[in-house]
C-alpha cells in the first residue's frame, strides 16, 4: 500500500512516547490505541506531527488514525493545557450537586473548553463513582501522566486540584457491607489488601485455578454450565454455552476479552472489583482461557479508572513472577497465558462486544454486525470469548464450591448472588451484594431508603437502557425472569433513586442527551434518532410544541419504536427505553410541564 504522510514532523517528547509505547513489539495496527494514549499522556494532546509519526511507525493511513483519535472523548486534536478536569454531569452526579461543581470551575477558569492558565474543564458522562457522587477526574499530562478521581468533590478542593494538579494519595476501596460473612464476590473488599498476592492466596485465593487444571477443559466448561452462570453485564447470556462454543471452534487462536469498560451511567460495580480485588479477575480470566484454549486475554478497561488500572497493572506482574501467568502456569506443562490491558478512551459504544475488538484491532469502537458472532469471529477475525468483570469473578467460586452449591443460592432460572449499583437520592449509596430473589424493598432497605423528610418518587432500574420502576412496585424480585415479566430489566445493576425532589424532566434530557453523545454514528436510526428524540423531549418538556399539528409524544415514540427495531446495536435498540417507560409506568411528560 503506498501510503501518503502528512509533512508535520513530532517534537521530541511526541516522538518518545510512541517510540517507548511500541518498543519490543512488532509494528501492527493494534498498537494504535496505546500509541495515541502515550501522546496525550505526554504533552495533553495529539498534534498533527504526533499523528503523523504514529502513522509511519504503525503503517496506518492517516486519514485512519484521524478517524480514531477523533473518536474518543479522552483524546485532543487541538492544543489544550496540560490540565485538563472532566466534571461529570450524568445521572447520580446530576440529583447530588454536579452543577455547583460546573459553576465553581466556570467561575474560576472561564466557560468549559476554554483555556485560562494551565487548566481547561470539560463536562463529562459518567465516571464510574456513582457512590460518592458528585465527581470529578483531574489529569495532568506529563511522563509520567498523573490521575484523580475526586469523589465526593466540593466545589473549592475540586478548584484547588484543578489549579495545583492532581493528588497521588489513593483512597481505599470499600463497600457498605464490608466484613459482612455472607458476602461472596465481595468478600475481600476492603479486608484483604489488594496488592498482595499472598494475602489473596491465604483468603483462598487460586483454589479455583488450581481445581480447573485438576478437572481439565471440559470439567471446568461443565462445571460452569452446570452452575447456570449467566452473564452479568445486561444480556445475561449463558456463560457455559458461550465458552463451549468458542472451545469447539477448531480455528487457532482463539482470544480472551475481559470487557471492562463499564460506562454505563450509575454503573460502578466492576470498578469495585478491579480494585478491591484484582487477583481475583487475574485468576478468573486464567480459568475462562484455560477451558476455551485461550493463550492470549485482553483486559480492555476504561480510561477514566486510574487506580484500578495501577492496581491491576500490579496484580499482572506479581501474577507473572509466581508462575500464574505466562509459560506452564502453576507446574502444567503445555498451558501458557498472559493478559494485556488495553485502556479505552471515552466511548460508551465500546462496552458492546463486537466495539471492543474494533478498539482493540486499531479501528472505530463500531459494532459489528451478527453474524457471524464473536465465538466464531471475534478478535482479530478469531474465535473469541468476551465477559464482563463480574460474570468472571463468579467462576473462581464455581470452582471451589462446585457448581451444585452455587446453583443453591438465588433461583432456579437466576443462580448466585448480583452485585447491585445504588446510587442518587439514598442515605448509604455503594455496590450491595443479594442473592437474586431478594426484593427491590429489600434492597433499598439495606441502603438506607431515601433521605429523612423526603419520598421515594422512582427507580431506574438497570440504568439509561433500563427502565423506571414506582414506589408501589418494590415488592419486585430481583431476578432475571422476574425482571422480565414486569417489564423491566436488571441490565448491569443499576439502581438509582429519585426522591420528591428530583427534577424527572432533566434527568430524561440528560439520558437522551448522553445517547445522543455516545452514538457512534454508523446507523441512521441511532445517528438521527437519538438526535430527533432529544429535540423532541426538549420541547415536551419545556412546554413548547411542534409548528405542527404533530403531538410531540407521539413522534417520540414513532422515533423510539424506529431505533429499537431497526439499530444495529445495543445502544440504538435501548435508547427509547428509559423514557418510555417514565412515559408508560410513571405518567410523566403528559403534561408537557414540569415531569
């Protein structure tokens, strides 16, 4: 192919950052996304001259790598300060005081985007700290590139940060149920020290692994078959079908996704995971690899978690130095593994299964359309299996109690135990874990219920693709089957909660809002319908209409019905949801004023 480079020539610290990101590794495409995350880790942004070396170096059309860098919010093609402070104003931070935040930084620095000083604030979507909303992430390039997340941040520390830079001090992850005897996946949050390895191995840490080469590939796949494991992250697919289907695959080689690019907004509950324990993803993902003939994982984590990354960078190369990844992993001759993180960028489309092996391949973070599906060609055109964080953490128990025992726990259609997000108008917000059969009462109980002196008005139950739920359904079991039946969903755990003092209108036009952002553009029914869904609840609920006779509602649903039926992904299919069923189950926007 004969390529034509741009005449832009890098500085010496561009130059450096893509020559350290690529060294030692032969020169393909899928280097992309690590090179032009060295870039704006080192200077703040991508410069034409950085771009152009970072084509020359990779052999990638230009005109390719513009097409990428431009696709992730995290990334910069025009020059900023080196500061830059994502205020988040999606749902948990936007009902806990994200606009006192957005006020504090404009009076300090200016409106969002400019560039006073050394700083430059932008609004962002969610970054995964619903709990302790609201939050910010203060960055600041530089080699190397530090984070913080601030979270609950006032408005003068958040100011402070934003003018001195970010902090080093990480604080500890926790959980409302620390200690709590019951608790299964999140046993070790908060207890046991998340840097070590032996403190992990001496909380049972490995057994499962251990077990699995004991049983050999296909006793592991029926053991996780047998458990009813279903998939975590909204789909809830079978985790032991998947997995068989990939190992049957007589294609080599086969590929490991762990997709923890959880961007969904009040969704935090892989975060907690990652960092209050990172052996334990370690040991699942060898255990997924070791029964689907996996010699190769990629974490694909989101770029907005600093610590977990820190922290999981940490537990690859402890588990690499003891023998628990890479070349005859515990003393088995012939089973070799190794994970390599890929961290996103800022593309909430990239949490969808067949996005991620796009990023990952050097592409758009577009989806793909299915068939063929990923266990046949997935990755790099390979058979590929993908779960999400919480689905692999279940294994390593599978594996040690065996699959009767975790299939006593829950239901029959939905087994184990889920990790639930409570986040908004709640007195202890934080990941809880239940069994699947508890209530939804039952589980806001656990929280704490909504503040004193305040009623509970909604729950948008599993997040923006979910739906709302009434105060007179908390009798709801939270099962997958049961979800299904009242017509909602549990999606990736969401639970927010809105009190009678939530503005329900806002809140609607921030979900179609965030769809509107996040839509990657390929399909017209998602490109123009998110778009057309916005303007149209913009006027419902600004009390405005249509020059029209048209009645605004009834576009919004045609809209709606247009994107589910006909978008290639996910994102498109769920739009609507959310604002449907604020429409259907709690009689709001009838009015056109105030929901």
């Amino acid at each position: 192919m004969d390529l034509k480079f741009l005449s832009f020539t890098p500085t010496d610290d561009e130059r450096d950052a893509v020559d350290r990101a690529v060294a030692g590794k032969p020169p393909t495409r899928d280097l992309l996304l690590p090179a032009l995350h060295a870039v704006n880790d080192r200077v703040g942004w991508i410069s034409q001259g950085a771009l152009n070396h970072v084509c020359q170096t990779l052999e990638v059309p230009p005109t390719d790598a513009y097409g990428v860098a431009s696709f992730y919010s995290l990334f910069s093609l025009v020059e900023r300060p080196k500061r830059v402070v994502h205020a988040c104003v999606d749902l948990a931070c936007k009902v806990n005081g994200a606009e006192k935040l957005i006020d504090a930084l404009a009076d300090a620095f200016g409106p969002a985007s400019g560039k006073t000083g050394d700083v430059t604030w932008l609004r962002s979507p969610c970054l995964g700290v619903c709990e302790r909303a609201p939050a910010a992430l203060v960055f600041q390039a530089g080699d190397p590139a530090t984070e913080q997340l601030l979270a609950p941040a006032e408005p003068q520390a958040l100011v402070t940060a934003a003018k001195h830079g970010p902090s080093t001090v990480d604080e500890r992850t926790r959980v409302p149920q620390e200690g709590d005897p019951s608790l299964r996946l999140l046993k070790r949050v908060g207890v046991v020290d998340p840097t070590s390895l032996d403190d992990y191995r001496a909380s049972g840490g490995y057994s499962g692994l251990r077990n699995a080469l004991l049983l050999g590939p296909v006793g592991v796949i029926r053991e996780v078959t047998d458990s009813k494991l279903m998939g975590r992250g909204g789909a809830a697919f079978p985790t032991g079908r998947k997995w068989d289907a990939t190992a049957r695959q007589p294609v080599r080689p086969h590929y490991l996704v762990c997709n923890a690019d959880e961007s969904e907004p009040g969704t935090f509950k892989d975060r907690v995971l990652l960092e209050g324990d990172p052996f334990a993803l370690v040991e699942a993902m060898t255990i997924a690899a070791f029964a689907t003939g996996c010699a190769k994982g990629y974490l694909y984590l989101r770029g907005e978690y600093p610590l977990a990354l820190h922290l999981l960078e940490n537990a690859l190369a402890k588990a690499r130095e003891r023998g628990f990844l890479g070349d005859n992993i515990m003393g088995h001759a012939g089973f070799s593994f190794d994970i390599e993180i890929r961290r996103g960028a800022g593309a909430y489309i990239c949490g969808e299964e067949t996005a991620i092996f796009g990023s990952i391949e050097g592409f758009r973070g577009e989806p793909r359309t299915k068939p063929p599906f990923p266990v046949e060609a997935g990755l790099f055109g390979k058979p590929t299996v993908v779960n999400n964080v919480e689905t692999l953490v279940n294994v390593p128990l599978i594996l040690t109690e065996g699959c009767e025992a975790y299939a006593g726990i829950g239901t029959a259609g939905s087994t184990g135990s889920k990790l639930f997000c409570l986040s908004g108008n709640v007195k202890r917000p934080g990941v809880y874990e239940v069994p699947f059969g508890a209530t939804l009462g039952e589980l806001l109980d656990l929280a704490g219920g909504v503040p004193d002196g305040r009623e509970l008005r909604a729950i948008l139950l599993g997040g923006a693709a979910g739906g709302f739920v009434r105060p007179d359904e908390l009798d709801l079991k939270l099962t997958m089957e049961d979800a299904r039946a009242a017509g909602t969903t549990l999606g990736s755990g969401v639970v927010l909660v809105l009190d009678d003092t939530a503005d329900l209108g806002g809140f609607l036009l921030r979900i179609a809002a965030f769809f509107r952002d996040e839509s990657c553009g390929q399909c017209v029914p998602c490109r123009i319908g998110t778009v057309r869904q916005e303007e149209a609840l913009h006027r419902v609920v600004g009390g405005r209409k249509l020059s029209t006779d048209s009645d605004d509602l009834k576009v919004l649903r045609e809209v709606g019905q247009v994107m589910r039926d006909s978008s290639i992904c996910g994102l498109g299919q769920t739009a609507w949801n959310a604002i449907e069923s604020a429409i259907d189950r709690l009689g709001a926007l009838e009015k056109g004023t105030r929901a």
